[in-house]
C-alpha cells in the first residue's frame, strides 16, 4: 500500500474514532439531560410513618420505586399481624413434663417405696407376705386415682380458658370512610379511584387541589423560582428542588417546563397521622419539557413543541384545616 493509502486510512480510522466518541457523550448525557423535570429521575421525600413502604398500586402506577432520599428515620421492623396471631407452639413432653407437681407427688411416693425397702420395711412400708403385695396394689390404686382426677381438673382448667369471653366481633376492623370519586378538574375525563387501604376520606376539592400543584410546582420549577416552590413543598422537598436547579447553573443549562396537563390520575391511599393527612396519588401528566444551554439559547434536550409524558406518584402533606403540599415524588 502506498504512503497515500495509508494516510487515507488512517483519516478514516480518526473520523470513526470521532464519532464513537461523540454517540458514547451522547448516551452519558442524556439520561441525565431527558429527565430534567422537577423531582424527575429520584425517589425522594417523606410518607410520614408509610416512607419504608411502597404504596398502594393503581390502575396508572401498578408500581413505584422505593424512596431512595428522606429525612424520615427508617421505621423499625414490626412483627406481622399473622406472627403475633399464631399460637404459640405447644409445649414438648409428656404429662409429666407438663405438669411438675403430680410427678413430684409420684415420685416421691415411689421413693418412699424405695427408701422402706432399702432399710428392711418393704416396698409396703413393712408388711410381710401378701400383706405387703396388697399395700404395693393400694400405693398403684392410689398413685393411679391422684393421676386420673389431676387429669381431669386440668382438662376442665384448659376447657374453661379456651372459651371465648363473649360472641365474636363480625368484623376485624372498622370500616373505612368512603371514598369520593372525582374527576381531576376535568370533565369527562379519567376519575381518580378510591383505594380501599384508604382510612381518610378525598373530595372533588382535593383532587382539583392535586392537579394544579403538579401544574404550579413544575412551572415555578421551569422559572426556577424558588420562592414559589417554598409555598407549594415541604421544606424538604424545596431542597431537593433546590440541587436540581443548583446543578444545572454548575452545568451551564436551564430547564423550562411549561403547559403541563395531567391525563390519568389514580388515588393510590389517604391517611392521618400525628395531626396530618397524607394522600399518595399516581399522576401520568404530559408537558413541554426543553432544556437549553444558558450561553446561547440552544436547545440540549428536549423540544419545544413536542409533548413529553411522565408518569410519577406524588405524595401530599397538609395540617388540620390547612393547604396540600407535596411531601414526596416517587418514580415507577
């Protein structure tokens, strides 16, 4: 091969280096770059006493992620209701293990038995001939009659304990507040569906309320205004918020979210707890979703014109009496 060839070649070895080069910066940037929403690509937050747990699945999120970041402490593990409802397992042994004073009293008429014949008096206490056989048989009746009413007593005992105290409740727990279905600010669209694990009741309000959180926390998030987001999260979640937004600035872009319309929406549970209710809803929302380099304006990721969906479940928070925020975001 000439000095030409090779000169040639090794041009195209370069510009396929180049390329290589160029798809693998692809494929590491845009994970990170597609999922620029707020609270996308984490699991984060608090459910109160339920953070540990994964919530209930829904028709919109059959599954969610594990929250990943909280501030609330990791419960302990608590025993199951079918391990502290198991009997406990029944003692091992015979009747004598399991009743040690009629083995003693045995016992020691036996050695007592024992003891007389050792010094001469006979396993009957002295009694010669068929005399002595006839005291041996009253110790046997005798030992045997004790056994026989101890048995019986205790049958008795253990009957009179195993009934019950009075008639059975019908039910093993009270029944749940009922649960409103509504649609999400929309008529004619999907309805949220009441969870049966539900122990606080949500009306068309809330669910209004549900909808256009997602809306305000994404756009004030897309503004990067936190102050907006201070009135709509907990203080945790503000500081998630606040990273995100932290480490486009470090990164030299700026995410904008903008029209966002939620499209299906599930009730996945709603409960109180220490003064506050909670509700976990599955959300499946679309939006524009476009992040830009700060410099000169262009697009990294994302379009402008074209919808992008999501499918997150969202937990609120609010006090007795007062506003939902949003407490915790959980990816499926």
């Amino acid at each position: 091969m000439t000095v030409v060839g090779w000169v040639q070649q090794g041009c195209s070895i370069v510009k396929n280096i180049r390329w290589l080069a160029v798809i693998a910066a692809m494929i590491i940037i845009a994970p990170s770059l597609a999922e620029a929403r707020a609270g996308a690509g984490s699991s984060a937050g608090s459910r109160g006493s339920k953070t540990d747990q994964a919530p209930a699945p829904t028709q919109t999120a059959p599954t969610a992620k594990p929250v990943e970041r909280s501030t609330t402490p990791q419960q302990p593990a608590q025993k199951s209701a079918t391990t502290a409802a198991t009997p406990a397992a029944p003692q091992s042994g015979g009747f004598m293990a399991r009743n040690p004073f009629l083995s003693g009293l045995m016992g020691g008429m036996l050695g007592a038995g024992l003891f007389g014949m050792m010094f001469g008096g006979g396993f009957a206490g002295g009694l010669g001939g068929g005399a002595g056989m006839l005291g041996l048989l009253l110790q046997v009746l005798l030992i045997g009659g004790v056994a026989y009413l101890a048995v019986r007593l205790f049958r008795g005992w253990s009957a009179a304990r195993a009934q019950p105290a009075g008639p059975a409740s019908t039910y093993a727990y009270a029944a749940s507040p009922g649960m409103t279905e509504a649609p999400m600010a929309r008529s004619g669209g999907p309805l949220l569906v009441g969870s049966a694990s539900a122990q606080l009741a949500i009306a068309a309000d809330d669910y209004t309320t549900f909808e256009a959180t997602l809306s305000e926390i994404q756009t004030a998030y897309g503004k990067g205004d936190l102050a907006t987001l201070r009135g709509l999260a907990t203080p945790e979640m503000l500081g998630y918020f606040s990273e995100q937004l932290s480490a486009n600035a470090s990164r030299g872009v700026e995410n904008k979210v903008e029209a966002v319309k939620l499209e299906q929406g599930d009730l996945s549970e709603a409960w109180s707890e220490a003064g506050l209710d909670y509700a976990t809803v599955a959300m499946r929302f679309s939006m524009i979703d476009v992040t830009r380099r700060i410099a000169d304006g262009s697009i990294v990721e994302g379009s402008d014109r074209d919808r992008t969906e999501a499918r997150e479940v969202w937990t609120f928070l609010r006090s007795r009496g007062g506003k939902w925020i949003l407490s915790a975001i959980q990816q499926t």
